[in-house]
C-alpha cells in the first residue's frame, strides 16, 4: 500500500476492492494536529487489514511450498560454509561488506528452485546480489568453488531434480535478482544472506525470502540457522546444548508458523500479547553502525522498560518477535541510509500475517516507520521511510510510537 502525509490530511483511494493510497485532504476531520501520527498509524492499520483481506482470498500455497524449499536448501549451503569458513570465501563488495561464497550460492540456489518450481508465471526476483565482481578474472577460483557449493547441496537433497549446473547457469541465476520490482504483478523478494557480518562471525543471520502481489507482502519464509527452537530470552547462546535451527513461514490471513529446519512438524506462533511496556523487552541490531543504539535507550527509557536490549544479527529479530520472545524491535539506521526492501520483506510479512486475518485482529504484530506509517514495499528496490522502522504489538503500538516520535525530537534539538 502506497501512503502519504501532507498539511490538509488523508483520503482513501480504492482500487478493486482493496485500499491502495492515502494522500493528503481531510486533515479537519482530525481534533489536533499532534494526534495525527498516532491515529494515522491505527487508521492505516486497520485499511492494510481491510486491503489484505482481499488479497487473502487468494492462495498462494504453491508458491509458499516453493519458497520454503529455496530456503531450506539454501540455508543448508550457508550452514556448510560457516563450519569450515575458508579466508578465500570472504570478499569485498564496493560498499566494504563481506560478501561470502554462500551469499551467491544462496542466491543462485533460491532462483533455480524458484524457477524449477513455478513455471506458469515468468521470475522475477529482487534481490542483493549480481554477478559483476564474480565475472572478473581474479574471481575465477571463487565462481568454482560456488558453482561446485551449489551442485554438492543440489546432489545431497533428494528432493530436488536439477542437473548439475555450470558455471555460467550459476552467473545467470544470480543475476535473475535484477528485477526492479513495483506495484504490478509478482516479484520474489530475496536476502540470500541477511546479516552477513553474523554469518561471518559465526552467529545469527537469515535467508529471506518474500512474494510481493500488486506490491503487497502475500508471503514469506525466514530460515534462521542459528537460532535456537527455543526463547531466546530462555537460551544461552554460547551453550551448545540448545537445538537450533529455524523456519519461520507466513502467508496472509493465514498466520505464521514456526518449525525446525530439520523438518520437524510445523507450530503457529504468534507475537505477545504484552500490553505493559514496562514488561516489555526490545530487539536491536547487533551493530551500532546498523542502528542507533542511543535513540533506542531513550525511548525505552521513555516507556520505562527495565530489561536491557537484546542484540542480534539479521531479520532474525523478526522471527524471534513473531514467536513472542520479546514485544518491540527498533531499528533506527545512520541519516541518509536508504533501506531496501530485502531488509524487511520477509520478516515484515512473518510479524504482520496475523493481523491481516480479521478473524483474530489483536493476534498480529504491527510495522510502522517512525511517523506511524506502514512499510510500502511496492516503490522498487528501496523503501521510503520516516526515521526508521518500529515493530510491535498492536496494544504497545500507541505507547511506542509516543515515545519513539519524542525521542527524536529530543535529539534533534540537542544537536
């Protein structure tokens, strides 16, 4: 859904039967102009509830079961990888990110089981990656010990009937994430590897991977590795005993569901149902270049949470908040980052697919940016964002918002 503010308010624009855009005219209509962000967010909440009801109607079970194999399958290449991480399988992309042999072999696995998978409508994948620095010279020996990567994970899975790929075949699936995406048609929405820096620091990261419809999330699959089955509010993750391992599937008006990688049968989850934000925990990324770890403190200050943040790598965050492990996740990023709707697609769609079934309307989480607005992921490759991203329950949401909007202001002044 495309929405916007402006100084006279907001309007509906409907286009076969769902809400599309809000622009800027009934402004009056509201009391005071300092209640616009907070009764902008729970309007516009309940129209994209409205809207996915009838994108609902639709199954995408096919496309769902496509999606979870490209990751799993994917997720076993990465898992290969960061056991026996090699020195040589770590490169360096133009913007000094690590980029790992298993960043492009996820991504090569993913688009060739998505288009094994699903022939009737043509592929179009927006993803991280190309094939540019792996077509250079001195980059031969990495495309052969990918292409090689790709074949062995292919050849151990029985499930999966692809000949073996060349090397060329691998350049050309990667290169198939250059679609632009927008507001028309379907478009696969892919990190091959969310969170590279955990991935090689051997910790969390995430395989995401999202279906976009007439620009909307109707699904997504989040297979995180290292992340215990269990709380991670309960786990140690320095104990080798806690089994980890997750695939954190959704699909919309249908709810989320969460089950080992391993194939263990599936179990709906569902975020909290905390409504006391002094009880509240909150995610935050790992790395302070990734967020604002001091705005974060100031606003659970605002709110009065006790517990201290927890950090980790990766939409990982966002599966662990699907399941109820904490109540809000923030993630303010450095001024004049743009974020990319690879960051957010899948792990959106994950937190959110509860609330878009009016049957349990309280049941889901809620994912506004800064201003109180929900994540339009139909405008291409990157999102057009207020500050930055807050994700919690529908009951903290007011609170959060409050806080998160003073914080801000505050720090602006004191600049």
């Amino acid at each position: 859904m495309n929405t916007s503010f402006g100084n006279s308010g907001a309007v509906l624009s409907i286009r076969r039967g769902a809400v599309l855009h809000i622009t800027a005219r009934t402004r009056p209509h509201l009391n005071s102009e300092s209640k616009l962000p907070l009764l902008s967010s729970l309007f516009l909440s309940t129209t994209t509830s409205r809207a996915a009801s009838a994108t609902a109607s639709m199954s995408y079970h096919k496309q769902l079961a496509a999606a979870k194999k490209a990751a799993s399958v994917a997720a076993r290449l990465c898992q290969k990888v960061q056991t026996a991480l090699l020195q040589s399988d770590v490169q360096s992309k133009s913007d000094k990110s690590p980029v790992t042999v298993a960043d492009y072999g996820s991504q090569a696995i993913v688009s060739l089981i998505l288009e094994k998978e699903l022939t009737a409508i043509p592929l179009s994948l927006v993803a991280e990656e190309d094939s540019g620095d792996l077509r250079k010279e001195e980059s031969r020996e990495t495309l052969h010990r990918i292409t090689e990567l790709v074949n062995d994970t292919f050849a151990s899975d029985g499930t999966i009937n692809i000949s073996t790929v060349s090397e060329e075949d691998v350049l050309n699936a990667i290169d198939t994430g250059k679609s632009e995406g927008g507001p028309h048609g379907q478009h696969w929405v892919l990190d091959p590897i969310d969170g590279t820096k955990g991935f090689v620091r051997g910790q969390q990261y995430a395989i995401a991977l999202a279906l976009l419809d007439e620009g909307k999330v109707v699904l997504g699959v989040l297979a995180c590795p290292n992340l215990p089955l269990s709380s991670i509010a309960k786990s140690d993750f320095s104990s080798s005993e806690d089994k980890v391992g997750c695939l954190f599937f959704a699909e919309v008006g249908g709810g989320t569901y969460m089950q080992s990688l391993d194939g263990t049968p599936p179990t709906k989850v569902h975020v909290s149902t905390n409504e006391n934000p002094e009880e509240a925990s909150f995610f935050e990324s790992y790395e302070a270049a990734h967020s604002s770890h001091g705005l974060s403190s100031l606003i659970a200050s605002k709110l009065g949470v006790k517990a201290p943040p927890v950090r980790i790598d990766s939409q990982a965050k966002y599966g662990a908040l699907s399941r109820g492990d904490g109540s809000i996740y923030l993630r303010f990023p450095r001024r004049g980052y743009v974020e990319k709707i690879w960051d957010h697609a899948a792990g959106y769609i994950v937190v959110a697919a509860m609330f878009t079934c009016l049957c349990l309307p309280k049941a889901g989480g809620v994912v506004n940016d800064a201003g109180g607005k929900p994540l339009d992921f139909s405008k291409g490759r990157y999102l057009d964002l207020d500050t930055g991203i807050v994700v919690t329950n529908q009951q903290l949401m007011p609170a959060l918002l409050k806080a998160v909007q003073e914080s801000i202001s505050e720090k602006a002044s004191s600049l």
